[in-house]
C-alpha cells in the first residue's frame, strides 16, 4: 500500500483537472500537487469519445483555457484537436509528471483533527488499493458515467439481428459505407453523428421522440479571424473570447425574456435551410421554451445539408418494436436498419462516483447546498467543477480553480487551516442544474442543491461570476478554522460571513 501527502489532490485529467493544475502552479507556485485520474489517458471526453464527427458545440474561444489562446481557425473544434489541445496544455505547463494514471477514487474522509483529506483509491491496471493524504481536495471528475452510457428500455431489442452501438463506445472498426442506420436520439450527439454519418451510410434515419432546438452556426468565427489578422495571438483570444461570452449572455437573456420570439427566430432559421414543404413544426419545434433545455449547435448547417440533398431523414414518433431486421414505429411505420445508434444520452454521476465522509460521517450528497457553484455546505476544504449549462464549461471551471487559489492563499495569509461552507438558513432550495433535459431530471434527486440567492445561488452568468470569483469576498457563508476544530463545531467569531 502506497501512502503520500500532498497540498492539494485533484480528481481527473480531463480538460477541467488540467486546466486547475496549471492555475495552481502559477497562482500557488508553492504547493505541491498530484491529479488522479482513473483512465490511461489524459482528455477525459475529449477521449473518450470517439464517435463520427465527435465535435463541440460551443466555440473553442469560451472552451478553451483563458490562459492558452485557442489558434486554430476552426472555432468549432472536432475532438481530436481539442484533446490535442488538453495534451499540449498539461505537456507546456508541466502537469503532466504530476498526473497518476489508473487511480480511481472511490472515498475521501475528512478528519478536522489533522485538517486532511485521506483518499483512496484503486487501481483498475494493478488491482491494488492506494491512500493518499491531501490538505485540499478538488474534484473535477467530470458529470457522468464514463462505464456506461443512457440507453432506455428497446421493446424487441433482443430479437435485432443488425449491430446496436451506444456513441459512449464507438466500435472502432464499425463501418458504415453502404449501410442504413438508425440513429435514436434527437440531442447534440444525435445532430453530429447523423450528417458525418451520411456522408458514407445508404441513408441515416434520426429518430426522435419530440424535437430539439436545432441552430446553425459557421464553424469559422471571422471576428477572431479578422482579430488573429491584427492582434497579437493573446489579444485576438481575448477579445474573441469576449466577443462570445457576450453574445451568448445576451442570447440567453433573449431567450429568457422574449421566448416567442426566440422560437420564432430558430423556426425560421431552420426553415431557410430546409427544403420548401419541409415539415419543420413536426421535425424541429419542440414544446419547450429555447434553454429549457441546451440548444443544439450544427456547424455551416450540416444537418440541414443532409436532411435537404435526401441523405439523411428526420422522423418524430416512437419505438413500437424493434424487428429482426430494424425498428417498427407506433405510426406503424417500418425503419430498415443494418445499424442502430443509441444516441440516448448519459448517465449523471456526482463527483466521479467517489464518496465523501467528513470526521467519520458520511456526506448525504442530495443533502448539501452547493457554495458558489463549487463547494458543499459541511464539507471542508473541498471544491468541484460543474461548468456551466449555458455556457462553455470551461468559462466555469476556470473561474472555479481562480477561486480555489485565492481561497488557499487566504488560508496561508491569516494562519488557518480549515475552509467550511456553513449552510444557509433556508427551504428555498432548488436543483443544482436548471436543465429540463431527461438526463438532468433522471439523476437531480441524488445531486446537491441551491439556495435562493448569493454565494449559494447560481447564476449561469460568466460576466457576473467574473466578478464574484475573480474579485469578490472570500469570507461570505464561510467559517475559518485551524486544525482540530470539528467541522460541526458553532461558529465562532471573527468571521463576517
Ligand atoms: C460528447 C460531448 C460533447 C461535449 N461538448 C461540449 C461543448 O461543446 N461545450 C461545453 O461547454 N461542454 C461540452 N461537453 C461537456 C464536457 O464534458 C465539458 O466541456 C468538459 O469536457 C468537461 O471536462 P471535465 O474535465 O470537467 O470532465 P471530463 O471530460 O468528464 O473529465 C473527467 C476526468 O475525470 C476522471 N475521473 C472521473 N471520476 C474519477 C474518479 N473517481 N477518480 C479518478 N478520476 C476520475 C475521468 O476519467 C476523466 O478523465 C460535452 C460533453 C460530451 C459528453
């Protein structure tokens, strides 16, 4: 059993966990840090999934780092280039010799006595169990299952004589050329397989229970291209960055205040690019109001193009049966298939499924109140990236890590040792994710809340979280504590939370 102790330990090397080791090495240049992550390699997404045309559908100046301009043209990225991207980070900024590979977490406990975290973990390649100990933990696990992705009950399904794929684990020999293919599923996955798909496939079929908010948008962005011209690489980041940043809050406050005319605006949108007679209403209305659930992105209208030159078809109903040899659908429709794609989602998982204990007693998730989107009420010296939902994740997570490291420098500043979120005093709480979307509704009951307002309400507003996390207090809805007080002890004095 291997045993060490570090400043602070975070959980995963996906593009958040890079993204906070390099904050702390140049924000708290003298602590000293490991990353576990549980996978082989670094990436987390961005390599795991490997299905056609795996893309993002936000730009790649709001997904990128703020520290390391995005400089590829294409703003957005397909997912090699952006695990590249996350490669090269943790390779210039030294992150790398500091990542443990095959290290999944699976508990933390807390002990006020010591001020430590002891984490163990487990070793999928060797088998052994390891324990490290570690004075701030920083979960940025991601937010799903990465064993199994979502796939609903398929009445018939295991009479299907064709291949069934999940996108969470692409066959890498799986090839399409000449082949029908289904794919189930109306969400981002489903509207980037379907016209990389049919670029080889007879025909791909999306079929989709109800209609998702589908929008086109130039995979160049010619504002950064006009600002690379001229700016220097940083600059023509940074204002590009802003230029979307703004954009997105301001499409989102639209949305929000004036959602008629949002839908009208995407109805028409998508009507454009349609054939004349096109059934938009049935195919690319949904009943919800834009942002209920995320807005799915096609870069130039790939979709579109698909569905307009007769590779591709939209068809909105549901599974009555599969059949040996496709699916048969309620209208009493018949579906050929040779492939059936189960574009059908996630699986939510909290923390990287790892549970937490603080001084002998296990944390109740579901029963802890979030602290400015990135620590748990009770829970000491911990934080966590959740990204965001309107926004590029990483606009989040790097503002979180931001935060983290000024948190830890305050401890070292005023002598103590012991950060804890103490709870608001309130019912008024709600989910931590506002999204309305089946994996978020599926798994909310068993995540942490929010409270009603500030620093235990999020706010899914970059601009707005700039200044809270960049400038803001440290000391709201906190106690401080040195080693050896419990963490359920009263507060005392001396703290203007
Ligand atoms: C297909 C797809 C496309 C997406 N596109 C976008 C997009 O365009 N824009 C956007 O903003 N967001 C997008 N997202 C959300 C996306 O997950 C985030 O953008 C981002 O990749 C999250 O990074 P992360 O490092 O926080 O989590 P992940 O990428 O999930 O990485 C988490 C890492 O932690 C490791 N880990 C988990 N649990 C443990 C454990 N217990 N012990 C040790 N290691 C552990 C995992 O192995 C993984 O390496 C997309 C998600 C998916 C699935």
């Amino acid at each position: 059993m291997a045993s060490d102790h570090v400043d602070v330990l975070i959980v995963g090397a996906g593009l958040s966990g890079v993204g906070a080791a390099v904050h702390l090495g140049r924000e708290c240049p003298g602590k000293t840090y490991a990353v576990l992550e549980a996978r082989s390699a670094i990436g987390g997404t961005w390599d795991l999934f490997r299905y056609p045309g795996v893309r993002s559908d936000s730009d790649m100046y709001t997904l990128g780092y703020s520290f390391k301009p995005w400089t590829d043209p294409k703003a957005i990225a397909d997912g090699e280039s952006i695990r590249r991207y996350v490669r090269q980070t943790a390779r210039e900024y030294d992150v790398q010799r500091h990542i443990r590979f095959h290290h999944r977490v699976v508990r933390a406990e807390w002990d006020s006595a010591t001020a430590r975290w002891t984490v163990h973990a487990h070793r999928d390649d060797t088998g052994e169990d390891t324990t490290l100990t570690c004075a701030f933990l920083f979960a940025n696990s991601g937010y799903y299952r990465y064993d199994e992705g979502y796939t609903p009950r398929l009445p018939g399904v295991e009479g299907y004589a064709g291949t069934l794929v999940h996108p969470q684990h692409w066959p890498p020999r799986l090839d399409v050329t000449g082949r029908r293919v289904v794919v189930i599923g109306s969400g981002a996955t489903a509207v980037t397989l379907v016209p990389a798909m049919a670029e080889r496939a007879a025909h791909v079929t999306m079929l989709q229970r109800s209609p998702t908010y589908v929008i086109s948008l130039p995979s160049r962005d010619r504002f950064a291209d006009a600002a690379r011209r001229w700016l220097p690489p940083t600059a023509a980041y940074a204002v590009a960055r802003w230029k979307n940043v703004l954009l997105g809050v301001a499409n989102f406050q639209l949305s929000r205040r004036a959602p008629g005319l949002v839908k009208r605006y995407l109805r028409r949108a998508a009507k454009g690019r349609l054939p004349a007679g096109y059934d938009v209403d049935r195919h690319f209305s949904p009943r919800y109001d834009p942002w209920d659930q995320r807005l799915c992105v096609v870069p130039d209208g790939d979709l579109f193009a698909a569905l307009a030159d007769g590779r591709a078809s939209v068809v909105t109903d549901t599974i009555d049966t599969f059949t040996a040899h496709g699916i048969r659908l309620t209208s009493g429709a018949e579906l050929p298939a040779d492939i059936v794609v189960t574009a059908t989602g996630l699986n939510l998982l909290a923390l990287g499924g790892m549970t937490l204990a603080v001084d002998g007693v296990d944390v109740d998730l579901a029963a802890t109140v979030a602290y400015k989107g990135m620590m748990l009420s009770g829970v000491p010296n911990f934080a966590m990236t959740i990204g965001y939902t309107n926004a590029s994740w990483t606009l989040k997570a790097d503002l979180v890590a931001t935060y983290v490291c000024r948190l830890l420098r305050h401890l070292d500043d005023t002598g103590q040792q012991i950060v804890t979120p103490l709870a608001p005093d309130t019912d008024d709480l709600a989910p931590i994710i506002d999204l309305r979307s089946g994996y978020v509704l599926r798994a909310v009951d068993q995540l942490p809340k929010q409270g009603p307002r500030a620093p235990w309400r999020l706010h899914q507003n970059y601009p707005r979280d700039v200044r809270l996390m960049r400038h803001g207090p440290l000391t709201d809805g906190v106690r401080f504590a040195r080693a050896g007080v419990p963490a359920t002890a009263a507060p005392s004095g001396g703290n203007d939370a």
